[in-house]
C-alpha cells in the first residue's frame, strides 16, 4: 500500500500527540535539573523502585512508537487496530507524568489505572483482531505496543508502592519487606500471561525481567535485593521455554512467536 490520506484526522492527531509526549519524556531523561521529580529521578521512592536507568526503556518504546507514526502513512491497519486510542493513551500518559511530577501521587495512580486499560485496549485489538502479516508491521505496530503494555503494568505496580508503602528513614519494616516481595512476585508472575496466554509475548515478558533486574541493582534490603534477582532470572528462563521447546520438538502446531 502506498502513502495514503485516508483517515487523515487520526494521523495528524497522533502525529500532534507523539512529538509532544516524545519531548516531555525527553526532557525527563536527558534534560532539566538532576534532582528533578520525574519518572526517572524521583523523590517517590518505595521498595520496589528500580534504578534509573530501568525508564530508559521509555526510550526504546518511543523509538518505535516513532516508526508507527510514519508507518500509519503507507498502511491503514494503523488506524484500523489503533486509530484514536493512541491519543488517548498519550493524553492520559501525560496526565499522569504532571500528576507524579507535582507530587500528586493518588490522583497519578488513579490516571494511570485509565492509562492502563487504554493501553490493554490496543494490545488487545493487535492479539485478537489484528495479527501481524509482515516483520515490518511487527517490529513497528505490534512490537511498541508489546512494550509499552508490559511496562504501563510495572508503572502502575511502581505507582501503587508509592502510595502505600513509601521507603522510611529508617529502613523497611518486615511487613514492607514482606509487602514489597508479594509484589515483585505478582510481577513475575504476569510473564505466565504473557508465554502462555499472549501467544509467547517474549517482549513484554523481557520487559519484566529488565525491571525486576533494576530493583535488584537499587534496593539495599538483602532479602527484596536477592529476591528481586532471582525472580528476574526466573522470567528470563520462563520467557526462553517456547524456544526450547522448540528446539527439543515437543511443541505441536505452529512454534510460538515473537510477539504474536
């Protein structure tokens, strides 16, 4: 399919909405003052904050979310699986962004609850309604919203800890320690949903891992440190099943994808 108009209002506005969202989140990471509340630098720390470095995956998701909105020019099934969703996602993203930089925590965490079904609507509609047909559309429709729907579930973990069990001058209580590893295991036991359920969503399983990994980098407590390693590990050697299952030839029908 060539360049096309058609839908041309949805286009422009994810066009308006993707440089906007793509300069705050910039700024976030690279500029403005180092002590700065922001996703990256914050004061709303709990005991499964991972480290900084963990949100440069935000980087990555807009790289390719960046290849979606020239895509959306030369293929309809942009709009077809998307359309205006993604204006919506990005408003509330940013919503969201204010809401955690002005140290409104609860009012964040409930935004990104709506952020988060926006996102789950798209990864649905791309699993169930929209399955790729290129490596093109993978790497550039299906792939973005792969990572972006693994790592709206880990804000929203994050934010939820931020609220309810911020870290304390004098180090966590056994409750939040016990607290903290519940959540470290809800979140490593999502990559079920996504090798078993999400047609072998490797991304977005990897984006747990990457997260659970940055948890163990900077926690201090021995026991949220060690468990957040080993739950890490864990989803790295759950997300690699389908490949070896394929190797040793003991999955049937056809071999589990890379994204679905």
């Amino acid at each position: 399919m060539g360049f096309s108009f058609r839908h041309w209002p949805s286009k422009i506005a994810n066009v308006l909405v993707y440089v906007t969202l793509l300069t705050g989140n910039l700024y976030s990471t690279f500029g403005g003052d180092k002590d700065q509340d922001s996703p990256y630098h914050s004061k709303h720390q709990s005991y499964i904050t991972p480290a900084s470095f963990t949100f440069y995956v935000w980087s990555v998701i807009y790289f390719l979310l960046g290849g979606m909105i020239i895509y959306q020019w030369v293929n309809d099934k942009v709009h077809l699986a998307v359309g205006w969703h993604f204006v919506i996602v990005s408003v509330l993203n940013a919503v969201w962004l204010a809401l955690w930089s002005s140290d409104h925590t609860f009012l964040a965490f409930v935004t990104l609850i709506f952020a988060t079904g926006a996102v789950s609507y798209i990864y649905y509609r791309l699993k169930e309604l929209h399955e790729s047909e290129s490596i093109i559309e993978t790497i550039l429709l299906h792939l973005p919203f792969s990572l972006y729907h693994a790592w709206i579930f880990v804000l929203l973990i994050v934010n939820i800890f931020a609220v309810f069990s911020p870290v304390k001058e004098d180090g966590p209580s056994t409750f939040q320690v016990i607290l903290a590893v519940a959540g470290l295991a809800f979140v490593a036991s999502t990559v079920v949903g996504y090798i078993e359920y999400k047609k072998g969503d490797v991304a977005g399983a990897l984006v747990l891992a990457w997260y659970l990994a940055g948890v163990h980098y900077q926690q201090e407590d021995s026991v949220i440190h060690w468990t957040s390693l080993g739950f890490s590990v864990f989803v790295v050697f759950y997300t690699l099943k389908p490949f070896v299952a394929r190797l040793i030839g003991r999955q049937s029908g056809e071999t589990a994808p890379l994204l679905g």
